[in-house]
C-alpha cells in the first residue's frame, strides 16, 4: 500500500477569516484498495480545543481505521498564537494527541502522511507571533508521540513552508514546498535527516525571468513514480501564475509541461495555480486548483481540473458551482472514483464525467473544505466550519 497526501498553501487565497495569508492546497491521497463510490456525506465529531478559532487542512487515510487529520487553533494560552492540532481516528472515533509547540510561536500544520501505525510525518511552518517570516515545521509521529525534526531552512529572505508530505517507510519519505530563495523546495528523509534535494526550475516564457516558483501538493504511486504540483511566477514583465507540474522517476525529478488559461489584461493577468494532485495511475493523474486576476477585476476566480493521460495534461471541465471559486485538494480511490472538495463544495468523478456533491444540510454556506482522502470503506474530506473544525465522511 503506498500512501500519498498533500496539503496547500502557495497561491490558493484563504478567506481571511481562517488566519492565513495567500495560500492554499492541501491533501490528496491514494491507496491500493477501493472507496465506496458514495451518494453522500454524513458529519462526524470531531476535537476543538478552540473555543474561537479551529482548523483543519489535511486528512490521510491509510486504513478504514487509521487515519489522521492535522491543522491548527487558536491557543489563548500562546499570546493568542495558533498552535498545530493532530487527530486520529481509530474506526470508531477522533481523538486529539498534542504535538509540539513553542511559546510566542504559531505552528501550522498543513499536510500529513503516514507508512504505518507508527511513522506519520506532518509538515507545515512556523513563525514567531506578528512576524511575516515563516520556516518549514516537521513533525513525526513514532506510535506514541509527535516530536520536532530539525529540517534544512536554506538562505534567503522568501517565506519558507512545507506543504506536502508522502511516506513509504521509515526510511523513505518526501516533503515539498517553498525555499526561503523563493524556489520550489523538494526535501527526501532517509531515516537519520531530512535532505534538500535539488529540483529544475521551470523555463519562463520569452522576454521574462522566473521570479519565484512553489509546490503545494504531492501524489505517489510508489518511491519511482511521484508527482508534484504547485505554480511560479515571471518577472520582466507583469508578474504571473502559471501551473507547475514535477515528476519523479526514482532518479531525478523533471518539470512536465503544463497547461494554462490565458485572460485579464498586461498588469493583471489571469493567473493559473494548482493546489493539489492525485495519482490514480501511471496515465491517470489529477490536479486542481483555481484561476484569478489579482484584484478581481477581470472576471470571477474560478475553478480548475487537469488531467495526465500519460503522455500530455489538459483541462477537464468539472462540475463546481459557481459561487465555488477554487478547489483545494484532490484524492483518487480508483479510475472511476475521484473526489475534488473546495470551498463548501465537493465533486465526484466517476470515470467519464464530473458531478456536485450536496453537502449536510448543517455545513454552513461559509464552509471552506481543505483536505480529503480515500481509504477502503469511505472517503473522508476535512476543513472548517466558521470557528469549528469540519470532518465529513461519504455515506454508501
């Protein structure tokens, strides 16, 4: 069984009310083994230890009755600072289990991904309270605790951050994100350290340099085969967003081309970003996110879906409505059996065309979805709730 699981940040706008600056993606997963292809979703309790502020942005399944769902609150007892949340779900209910945190210090924790019972690494960043600047925060998970893991920081003046992580075995693992140089950031763990691992950069377009570059979400189908999606803008001419997209063969990675949507005008163009993949296959590969001008003057943010068929990725349309401006995370349980979720919206593929999912008749308006998930027995799909965290779970 391999697992593999992204979170989001990057380029994906949260509403301000969830506490994060531009950012976004979140978790897809896949695993051997087949979800029920569901007809809806059913609310299940979840651990708020907030009484203003609690958030989910990840969730990965490894079993129908072991997963884990990471994010962050709102800690009165830190200088109002928010501290990272790990829950676990046995089969049968969600329990918290605290992880690290340092006092004057936001932790965020914003992806997760586990090879066993007792190996989990979740990943996200850390900066001192009021402070703009952010380094990757790693944490493991050893079948009794979560502990810090020192992770290279790099130079430069850039926000770093990790978004997503995938994990083999204890020896074996990766993690991507942004580098404080402003460059996509892809780190491998082989049992003793975490590693940067030197990545290409993409090739910018005629008469325009590559002003910064960052991956928000990874999929794997085993250690020779994983990809990686994010998006990089230009400088030397108005700043863009274009898609991402990096694959790894057991040797080295590669950007794979990519396409994107044109539109807005020479100083605010549209800009194209991805948030989250999902392998289903060696030729079957999803990714999504949202495409927006900067100010929204030229026209709605809306959604977006692409797909690899093995050889080329193209533009899929999907289901979204329209008050549904951006999906956040993606995971596959099969071919047929696709999940996309997204602010207060979640789509099904069911292997020739998109559909809306309804969600509970509780899940307010506001709900913004950031992670999903599918294991034998259910997909699960996190997020938050106004000041609550929001666990969902499909119904057969």
């Amino acid at each position: 069984m391999v697992i593999s699981t992204h979170r989001q940040r990057g380029r994906l706008r949260f509403p301000a009310r969830l506490g994060f600056t531009a950012g976004a993606a979140v978790a897809a997963v896949l695993l051997s083994g087949t979800a029920n292809a569901a007809t809806g979703w059913v609310v299940v309790p979840g651990v708020d230890p907030s009484a203003t502020s609690n958030l989910l942005t990840a969730v990965s399944a490894r079993t129908a009755a072991d997963a884990w769902a990471v994010g962050s609150f709102a800690n009165p007892a830190d200088d109002a600072g928010r501290d990272g949340l790990a829950e676990r779900w046995d089969g049968q209910r969600w329990q918290r289990l605290p992880v690290p945190s340092a006092l004057h210090f936001d932790e965020k924790l914003l992806a997760v991904g586990a090879s066993g019972a007792d190996d989990a690494w979740a990943v996200g960043a850390t900066n001192k309270i009021s402070f703009a600047s952010t380094n990757p925060l790693v944490e493991h998970w050893n079948g009794t605790s979560w502990s810090t893991v020192p992770t290279p920081v790099g130079s430069g003046g850039s926000k770093s951050i990790m978004d997503g992580v995938v994990a083999f075995s204890p020896t074996n693992a990766w993690a991507v994100g942004r580098s404080r140089g402003a460059r996509a950031l892809v780190e491998h763990w082989d049992g003793t350290t975490w590693s940067i691992v030197p990545v290409p950069d993409p090739t910018p377009p005629a008469k325009a340099t590559l002003a910064s570059s960052t991956l928000t979400g990874i999929s794997a189908l085993s250690p020779t085969d994983i990809w990686a999606v994010g998006s990089y803008s230009l400088g030397g001419i108005a700043l863009t967003g274009l898609t991402l997209t990096m694959h790894y063969d057991g040797t080295a990675w590669s950007v794979v081309p990519s396409p994107n949507i044109p539109g807005g005008t020479t100083f605010n163009p549209e800009r194209t970003v991805l948030n989250a993949v999902a392998a289903a296959g060696h030729d079957d590969v999803w990714a999504v996110g949202n495409i927006f001008t900067t100010d929204g003057t030229n026209g709605a943010a809306k959604t977006e879906v692409m797909h690899w068929n093995g050889v080329t990725w193209r533009f899929v349309p999907d289901a979204a409505p329209a008050s549904t401006t951006l999906l956040s995370s993606v995971t596959a349980a099969s071919p047929s059996d696709v999940w996309a979720v997204g602010v207060n919206s979640t789509e099904h593929w069911n292997g020739t065309t998109w559909t809306s999912v309804a969600l509970p008749s509780t899940v307010s308006a506001s709900a913004f979805l950031t992670g999903t998930s599918a294991a034998p027995g259910g997909v699960w799909a996190v997020g938050t709730n106004g000041s609550a965290s929001l666990l969902l779970h499909t119904t057969p």
